[in-house]
C-alpha cells in the first residue's frame, strides 16, 4: 500500500513500518548495525553517468570517519572544503604497458606506486568541474596542473617534522610568503617530493640484448644494422657482442652483427631511432643495460665525480632517455644550445648506479663520492593558478594511496 511508503517509493518503508525476518535477515541486520563500513561496502550503491547503479566504494579517510562516528559521541574531522584531489585530464601517467592519462584510466588498470610496485586503481571520480586549479612547475621543468584539493607528500629541509601529506592551496599559500632564491632556482626553502624507486617489471624475451642495442642506438647506422666505435672501444665491445665483419677506417672500426639488421627491423628501427617499448618495460637489469649501451656510446662523466651527461639532437629521443632514468628511479635535467644552427640536447643526472661497460668510462667515476640528497629529490621551483580544467581523482590499492606521477 502506498502509505506504507517513504515518499510513495515502494523500495522504502516508512518509520516503524513492521516487517517479518529471517534468522540470516537478523543476523545480517545485526551485522550492519554494529559496523557501518560494512553495510556500506555491501548494501549503499551509487548512480552514475557512464555506469548506472555502483557499489560505493570509500577512500580509506571516509571508513575511519564512519568508524569514529560510530564508536565516538562526539568528533571532529578537518577537511577540504571542496571532493576529490584531482589531476588535470591529460596528465600522463606511466602503466607496466606504457602510457595513459588521467582522463583515460579506468578502475582496475595498473600503475605504479612511488616504491616501483605494480598498484592497480579501485576507485575513480566523475569528471569535475569549475574548481580551483594550479599549475606547478618542477626544477626539471616539468608542469603538472591540479587542482586546489589534490593531496602531495613534501618535505623541506627547513622543516624539522618531516614528510606532510598538504593540498595545492596549502602549496601556494606557502610560496605566496616565500622569497626568491639569490640563485634564482626557485624560492627559499622549496617543497620538494622524493624521487620514486625503480619500477619493478619481469624480464621480457626481448629480440635483442638490451646492451647491444643501446651501443646501435647511438653509434650505429640508422639505416642498417652496423656500428662504428673508436679502435681502443672496439677492442673491448667485442668481448661483449659476437661480431660478423668488421672495418677499419683510420682509428675507427665500423663493425656489423649477425641479424642485427632483420631484428631491428621487426622493431621498426630502421632510420627510426627511438626505444622499444618492450624495453622501457622491462625488468630493472635490462633497462639498466640499455642505459649503460647508450652512455658508453653517447655519454660522459666529468673527471672525478658522478655528474653524467647524455648527448643527442633527436628531441623525441631525448625524452624517450630521460623516461628510462625515470624507470631505474634517476632524477634528470635536460639543457640545450644550438651548434652551426643545429640544437643539441644535453641530459644531466647524478646516480650511485654504475651506468657504463666500458672500462676507461667507469675508471674516472669517483666511487667513493656520495650522491647529494638533493639529486634524489624534486624540488617545486613555482606554482601559479591558472584557469579551471577538467578534472578527475583516482584511488589506488597501497598503504599511502600514491601512486607515481612525476619524472
């Protein structure tokens, strides 16, 4: 009977509506009753736009709250005036598998958490609009946009608390007071986020040794699958790779590997320099062979320390380079200047990890010296609002709830 309704809704009773239960009813009434969370995990559903009726899954803040509410007469609870601690739409953010953005993850991918494990995400908002957002630029350069609530571990070597879990707002409130650095990199005392760890992958059948194919990528032929290296280098690479013929041009040799050429191009290598994919995801030892391939034939260290240096004038190449520091966990700056009208890229890092084969590379590296804290960190250089955008918050299954983001 339609009195017996809440609102003439037949799915709701009225207040002291009597009805008849089973034992199992009761006992899972009783259940409810005595924990909150759990009648919410199984009986309250939301409606979306993009899929109808939801379990409404909470973030871990939202299940504490209802359990102090329920074991507690009275509480308080300080939060953000504003739900959700959103990312911009186009942020990207790294998978096992490549790319995605925020815009395009769904709950149930797989990403990384800043300790390099696999977390998958559980849980995703609605798109938001018309909130406060900012842009933060990073002393790498990199900009990422977020709005006023969005959650970030920093610290501050003026700060003798550690590590704070503060929004974007609380961000800019705080550079809003600071003054500029003498140096002019950023602000006095800057936020900074630690570097994530390296991302931990199986190993992949990869069709050629990742080494190998780090030594093409920079000294060999685009266009086929020879290399050419300086005598005194060749005489060591061939310790290392079977070599099929070989050249020699004044001091250089210009070498060729047996079905080098066929296999780079089932990579699509051919006059296409880039990185496979396949190896920016694959295991820690594998990415790390590339890394040393490549620096034994671009790369450098200055005399006595650990300040690498990588060289190329393909752009797109050089993000692909630094994306592979980021795998292995190495912070990284990119600079450039133009030679004869032609503009160079130099890739900067600092790293403990041993990133050349080549014996008369490793034997300048100062063994002995420390990496800095600071080359483990990224320092926020300035934040600024800018214009509201889409935007979207994701949640993923780890202890923190973070997951990796930053370069």
């Amino acid at each position: 009977m339609a009195e017996e309704h809440y609102l003439g809704n037949p799915l709701l009773k009225k207040a002291n509506t009597r009805v008849n239960l089973t034992v199992e009813q009761l006992g899972e009434l009783t259940k409810c009753s005595l924990d909150p969370v759990y009648f919410a995990r199984n009986y309250m559903k939301i409606v979306t736009l993009d899929h109808g009726l939801q379990p409404f899954e909470m973030f871990p803040f939202q299940e504490r709250l209802m359990q102090s509410f329920q074991n507690n007469r009275f509480n308080i609870a300080m939060l953000s005036r504003q739900s959700g601690k959103s990312l911009q739409l186009t942020t990207p953010i790294p998978t096992p598998n490549g790319w995605t953005t925020m815009g395009d993850i769904t709950v149930g991918d797989k990403i990384f958490s800043p300790t390099g494990k696999i977390v998958p995400v559980i849980s995703k908002t609605e798109t938001m609009y018309e909130h406060d957002c900012y842009e933060i630029t990073f002393d790498n350069s990199e900009k990422i946009t977020a709005d006023a609530g969005h959650l970030w571990e920093v610290n501050s070597s003026y700060w003798s608390t550690g590590k704070k879990v503060i929004t974007t707002e609380e961000i800019y409130g705080i550079y809003e007071k600071k003054t500029d650095n003498k140096r002019g990199k950023g602000v006095q005392g800057s936020l900074y986020i630690e570097t994530s760890k390296s991302i931990e992958l199986p190993s992949k059948d990869l069709k050629i040794d990742p080494y190998l194919l780090g030594l093409w990528l920079g000294d060999g032929y685009s266009h086929t699958g020879k290399i050419v290296a300086h005598k005194d280098d060749y005489n060591y690479y061939k310790t290392k790779i079977e070599v099929e013929t070989e050249i020699e041009i004044d001091n250089c040799i210009i070498f060729k590997i047996k079905d080098l050429q066929a296999k780079l191009k089932e990579y699509n290598l051919i006059k296409n320099k880039h990185i496979p994919q396949e190896y920016l995801r694959s295991s820690h030892e594998d990415r790390l062979n590339l890394l040393r391939g490549l620096m034994d034939s671009d790369g450098s260290v200055k005399r006595n320390s650990r300040a690498f240096e990588f060289y190329q004038k393909n752009y797109s190449f050089i993000t692909q380079f630094v994306e592979l520091l980021s795998t292995i966990g190495i912070k990284s700056n990119i600079r450039s200047k133009y030679t004869k009208g032609v503009e160079y890229y130099t890739v900067s890092f600092t790293t403990e990890e041993i990133v050349f084969n080549l014996p008369r590379k490793i034997d300048v590296i100062n063994k002995t010296r420390n990496t800095r804290p600071q080359d483990k960190r990224h320092y926020i250089h300035s934040i600024k609002k800018v214009e509201s955008v889409p935007v979207a918050c994701i949640q993923v299954d780890s202890d923190d709830h973070l997951f990796f983001g930053v370069n």
